[in-house]
C-alpha cells in the first residue's frame, strides 16, 4: 500500500496514466510527488507543485518557485526557467520567461513561437469553476495578448481575431470543439454581451447575449 506519511490529493486523471499525486504530511510546507496505484514512489515529494498535463507530461515547480516539466519518472523536460506556466494542452504549453514576456513550446521543450506576449490565458469552459490541468492550447487555438489588445491566435501564428480590450481576463472561451465565445468590447471595455466564433474567426451569433455555455453533445 500507500506509504502512511502521504495523503492522497486530488488526481482528476488517475486513469488516464495509473498515478496519484501525494504529499508529503511530515513537512511543513507542501511538497508532492507522485506514486503508481500499487504505492511505488514514481517521483519523491520534492515539489511545491505537480499538476499533470497530458502524455504523462507534468508541470511542477521547484524550491525558488520557478515552473518547469518533467515525465512521470521525473525525468526532465525543461528547465526550471519560467516565472510563469500553463499545462500542455495538444502538445503544446505556454511559459513565461523570466523577463515576464509569454511564448509557446512543444513536447520537446523547444519554443515554437519566441516569448513576446504580455500575458497567454488558458481557454477554459466557462461552465467549469476549476483550472487544474487546463492549458492555453484548445481545438487548435489560443488567447495572448499585447499590451491591451487580446488576440486569438493559431499553431500557425496566425491571427483569427482581434479585440481592444483593457480587461486583464482574456474576453475568448472555448465552449466546444468548434466555437469559441468571445466578449464584445466597446471604446476597450466589455459591453456584457456575447457573441459566438468558428476557430478560424467567422461570427455565427452576434453579440447579443449575456451568457452562452457549454455546448454538450
């Protein structure tokens, strides 16, 4: 079983690869590690935080609390070189370098596109009131920003919309695999209405509502 020094924490992927995160009770501050369903120590609770991403990729930081990736082995992916992270969503992450500019790299750790946003936001349901394990990269597309301008952006670097928005929020949600909801601004605002997009930007519902959810099947 289990060593009786860790208590199990939340794992929402368990059975997407055999694994549970654990703390470590005997120290003050939290420390996580990882271990097999049968109790085998994967990796020692050494990290202030361990969130798993996708293809057994974990997001983790170290004593400094700079962000980095390792495997489930612990092996490392990158460095601890990141002031920022967001987990790896269809192969892809967003860091922020440590002189604050975001960029996105792939599974190898190698940057795709050089860090030049002032901020990357995770395009999360709006219908789920939690982050673990969400990443910036869904159905193909992302949300970056330069100074105020939000832009939703494609693995081509290519922009798929605009918006002058002073809001520190990303106005871009992802609600299935094929729309995002974007909220309207006016004079760099958000008005409160919203309106619907395909992920190469074509306007299906205009602005007109104050809320639009979750697409099931």
């Amino acid at each position: 079983g289990i060593n009786m020094n860790f208590a199990p924490t939340v794992d929402l992927f368990t059975d997407h690869n055999s694994t549970i995160i654990v703390r470590d009770m005997t120290k003050e501050d939290q420390h996580y590690g990882l271990c097999d369903l049968s109790g085998n120590v994967l990796i020692p609770c050494e990290y202030h935080l361990l969130e798993y991403c996708e293809d057994n990729i974990y997001l983790v930081t170290d004593e400094n609390g700079f962000f980095g990736y390792i495997d489930m082995y612990g092996n490392k992916i990158t460095g601890f070189d990141f002031i920022s992270a967001l987990p790896f969503s269809e192969g892809y992450a967003a860091v922020c370098d440590r002189e604050g500019k975001w960029g996105i790299i792939n599974k190898k750790g190698t940057y795709v596109i050089e860090p030049m946003f002032d901020d990357v936001a995770p395009l999360k349901y709006q219908d789920i009131d939690f982050s673990v394990g969400v990443g910036a990269m869904k159905t193909g597309v992302f949300a970056v920003r330069y100074d105020a301008y939000w832009v939703l952006m494609n693995k081509k670097y290519e922009i798929v919309d605009a918006m002058y928005c002073r809001s520190e929020e990303s106005p871009y949600m992802n609600v299935s695999k094929d729309y995002i909801v974007y909220k309207e601004c006016e004079n760099g605002f958000p008005t409160g209405k919203c309106g619907l997009l395909t992920l190469d930007g074509k306007e299906i519902l205009k602005p007109e509502f104050s809320y639009i959810g979750f697409f099931g099947q």
